[in-house]
C-alpha cells in the first residue's frame, strides 16, 4: 500500500460532510457481502469552479483508491513517501484502511505499542484502541465487535473503514462505477468560548485628604506694667514704676490628650515713703511719732509696729503651670506652683495652686485670652532678727488670687511678632501672721513671639 506524508495531506484537507457508515466496493467485493453500508450520501455545496484534475497515477495492484476530502490519499507508485500505505484494501468483504495516515489526517495522535500490538488513537472527545489480529475495537471505552481484526500491511496497521466511521464520525461512500472509496471529515466545531466577564471596573482609591495639623501655640511674650498700684503694709496705694511680666505657653499632644505647659513672671516695683517731719518712733505721744503713717510698718504675727525708712521695695512673683484641654478655643483647667519674694527682709513663700485659663489665639489676626488661678496656703517660715522677740519663728501665710485677662493683635499673617496688652494683678489674703492683706494690679502692653 502507497501514502503521503502527513504534512501533504494536512495541505490539501477541505469541508466535508457529515457522518455515515460504509458501502461495500463491488467486483472484488460485492454490497451484498459488505456488512455496512452507506446510508447517506454527501450534500453538495456549492463551491467555485474546481481546480483542474490532478493526476496521481494508478494505486498499486490489489489496492483501491480512497478519496479523503476530495482528493487522493495515494502517491505514485515511484514516489512512496516514508513507507506509508495510503490506499485500501479488501479482505472478506470488508474494506481495510491504513490506521495512521487516516487518523493522523483527522488531527488524532496515533501510538503504537510494539509489545502487545495496540495502537491508541486520541483527539479531544474521542478515543479508539485496536490489536492487531484482535477482531474488535474499543471507542471511548466500548468495546464492539469487528467482522475483520485489523492486520498488518508492508509495515503499516490497517483496519476496517468502520473504526473510522463509528471512532471519529467521518462520512464513508463506496462508489461503484468508480471503484472508489470516498472518505469526509469535518472536525468538529469547537464551542464557543463562554463569554468573559467584563473585568470589574478598576477601584478608585480616592486621593486622600491632606491631614492640616492643627494649629497650636507656642509663644513667649513680654509685658511692660503701667504704673501698677500696690496695697500692703509697706504702700496705702502707692503708684509703682519699672514693673513687668514675662509669660511663655506651649500646647503639646501626650497620651492622645492635649496639653499645656506654661510659666509666668512678674516684678513688682513700688515706692515705700515716710511723712514729712516723721520721727523714728511708731509709739502714739512721743514727739516726733506718726503713728499710722508709711514709716510704721505692722510687723509680722501683729504685733505693734515698727518703724521702716523710706525704700523701693520689690516683689517677684512666677509660677509653672500645667493645664488639660477641656474646650475649645484652647481652654484648659490646670494646677500652678507659686514662688514669692521681696526685697523687704521677708521669707521666700511658695505654694500649690489651681486654676483655669484661656491661651491666646495665635492663628488668628485678634484673639483674647485670660486666667484666674487660686493658690489656698503660699507660706514660709520667718525668724525675728532683733527686738523683744528676736530668735522667734513665725509661720508667714497667704491665699492668694492671681488673675489677667488680655488679647492679641498679629503683626502679619506670617510675621512672627504679636502686639500684646491688658491687665494683670493679684490679692494675698492673710492667712497665718501676715501684717496685712495686699494687692497689686495694673494694665500693660507690649511684644510677643510665636514659634
């Protein structure tokens, strides 16, 4: 038997029809003794004009001719292409076809087991295996008889045309005036591939928005008094001179809470005066005594007074304060500890206070601000330097009320300096051997930095 090489025949594949069974060759093979038989002829179609008929010459002796597609599937008898056998061949009755180059034509894949003589044929939905010498065939799975077993010839397996029809659904015809075995296939139609979904519209990350920091202040500002007036044992109301207050805030975030952190100074400068023709003595009837005027002084624990000459006394007072946010704008209650002295001979005092306060505004072109902070006991101990109750130790003792109330002008929205004004003070209430009670108070302007 003669065949092509499968690359010839693949070139020359065309439309087929669909499928059928096998009509039986006459002279060698009458229909009566073929056991399928067409049962269906090919539809035609209409098609262009057909190329001019190709000569291949005749197939070898006791071989018939088999039409796969509208052309020969044997080569010349001096061109036999790789041994393989391409024409068909009769034995009982029953038409034999070369397994490998038909199948291999349909697009299977053909292997053959030399051992047991199997060959497996495979495409996608189909799969037939044959022995040689074994008169049956197995089509995915099925096992169905053969009139014939399929055998081997010049080398190649041949097997009846039926594994062909019934494996892979092609159309087979015997046409008797030609003598011609005639074979279509058409693969079969792949499905459609399932729709693919419309891939999801893309996700949009909204650009997020800036985070602004909000705006905290950090300033420290200085304050010039302007001729504060001061009430105590040494002044009845004197006017004061080269007085001031210093102050410094900053707002801060710790344990997600807000803080502030603040520190206040302030100096305090009066005159104490004697009164004209005053005498050195505070005892009523004594010439020269003025009793009740500046020059007496109540001493420290009350009792009597004495006599102090004319000085510029000065105080200084500050203060650390630390205060939790509570309200907006920048409103905070805290506690503060008070530091006290002069320059008139009398202990440093000290104390723990509270109180609440209101920082200024600094974003702001004009904001206010203001506190009130009340330290219950700022003591100290005093010891009596001369007199009758030299050596004595008193405990000296003041509640003490510190207020200021204020507001800002910036200079600029960018410019770091801010005009600062308002009025500050303070009143110390007796509370354990003080002569007196006291006050001092006064408005002020000046400068401010924020940072």
């Amino acid at each position: 038997m003669i065949r092509l090489s499968t690359g010839a025949l693949t070139a020359i594949l065309i439309a087929g029809m669909s499928l059928t069974a096998v009509a039986a060759p006459s002279g060698q093979a009458s229909p009566g003794n073929i056991r399928h038989q067409a049962i269906a002829q090919a539809t035609p179609m209409a098609s262009p004009a057909p190329p001019p008929p190709m000569q291949f010459g005749s197939p070898p002796s006791g071989q018939i001719p088999i039409l796969f597609n509208d052309h020969h599937v044997y080569s010349r008898p001096d061109e036999l292409k790789q041994g393989r056998v391409l024409a068909a061949l009769v034995r009982g009755g029953t038409i034999l076809i070369p397994l490998r180059s038909m199948f291999e034509q349909m697009g299977a894949t053909v292997n053959y087991d030399a051992g047991s003589k199997t060959v497996d044929v495979t495409k996608p939905g189909s799969d037939v295996k044959v022995t040689v010498g074994v008169p049956q065939v197995i089509i995915n799975g099925e096992t169905r008889p053969l009139d014939v077993p399929p055998e081997i010839y010049q080398g190649q397996v041949v097997v009846p045309v039926r594994v062909i029809s019934e494996g892979m659904g092609a159309y087979v015809q015997w046409v008797p005036d030609k003598r011609l075995v005639v074979v279509r296939y058409l693969p079969a139609t792949p499905p459609p591939a399932p729709p693919t979904a419309a891939p999801p519209p893309p996700v949009v990350t909204p650009t997020p928005v800036p985070v602004v920091a909000k705006y905290q202040d950090h300033f420290v500002a200085g304050d010039y008094i302007l001729s504060p007036k001061v009430y105590n044992e040494f002044s009845p109301g004197n006017t004061g001179s080269s007085s001031y207050a210093l102050r410094g805030a900053i707002e801060f975030n710790l344990i997600n809470l807000p803080w502030m952190l603040e520190g206040t100074f302030e100096k305090w400068q009066y005159p104490h005066n004697i009164a004209p023709n005053f005498g050195p003595s505070c005892i009523v009837g004594l010439p020269g005594s003025s009793a009740g005027t500046q020059g007496c002084v109540t001493v420290i624990g009350g009792n009597g007074q004495t006599y102090v000459p004319a000085f510029t006394a000065n105080e200084w007072n500050g203060d650390g304060r630390l205060g939790l946010k509570i309200a907006d704008p920048r409103i905070y209650i805290g506690v503060g500890y008070m530091v006290h002295t002069g320059n008139y001979g009398y202990p440093s005092l000290n104390g723990v206070g509270f109180g609440l306060e209101k920082l200024p505004d600094l974003d702001q072109a004009f904001s206010v601000y203001g506190s009130a902070y009340y330290y219950p006991s700022v003591n100290g101990k005093y010891t009596v330097p001369s007199g009758p109750q030299s050596g004595t130790v008193f405990s000296l003792a003041y509640s003490i009320l510190r207020y200021q109330v204020g507001a800002t002008v910036g200079l600029g929205k960018s410019f770091p300096l801010f005009l600062d004004l308002g009025f500050i003070g303070d009143r110390g209430k007796n509370k354990t051997n003080a002569p007196s009670d006291y006050t001092h108070n006064g408005g002020y302007v000046g400068l401010g930095l924020k940072f």
